[in-house]
C-alpha cells in the first residue's frame, strides 16, 4: 500500500503536527517533540497562536484528504512558523484514522 493511499481517502484523517525543528528563541516554549493532535472536536495540545493560524488551513485540507502533487509523502507535510528570526518547523502527520468521528 503506498502513502498515497494509505493516507488519501474517503475518511476524514486526525492530523498530529510535531515539532522537529526549533532555533532561536520561541517565546511560547515551543521544543522539539511537541506534539499537538487536530480532530472535528477540537486540538489537543498547546500552540503558539500565530503558529495554529497558518497551520489551520493546511491542517483541514488534510483533515479532509486534500491532494498536494508536490509531496513526496503523502502522510505528512513540513510547516513552519511564521516568526522569521525563531522558526519552530512542524510536521503534519496525517497517518492516523479519527478516534472519534463527527455523527452530524
């Protein structure tokens, strides 16, 4: 099974961003291996604010099995923070089913 197709499909994907990179200073405390988890009910974890704003739309894109040609793994994406001068890189890892679907 590839990842295209084991990440890509009908069912909508928890997506759990982790932080691989950090240098400077992150004024929230942002450290490599954090991890925040995304679902329909909400983000488990704590988040930089500014980071969660730019996440948010690849995060739901995810969520819902977009398609991104230029990924070279289609389970994750790499995502940076937008404070230039202290970047804290995420990874998007949408390899993991929902535990809990929406029923609306």
């Amino acid at each position: 099974m590839s990842n295209e197709d084991k990440c890509v499909g009908k069912e909508p994907r928890k997506v759990i961003a982790r932080v691989i990179s950090q240098k400077g200073h992150c004024p929230i405390g942002h450290r490599v291996g954090d991890v925040i988890e995304f679902d329909h009910y909400g983000v488990r974890g704590d988040m930089c604010i500014n980071a969660l704003f730019t996440m948010l739309p690849v995060v739901y894109a995810l969520m819902h099995n977009a398609y991104f040609p230029w990924s070279e793994d289609h389970c994750k994406e790499l995502h940076a923070c937008p404070d230039p001068k202290n970047p804290v890189v995420f990874e998007l890892d949408r390899s993991h089913p929902m535990d809990r679907k929406a029923t609306g």
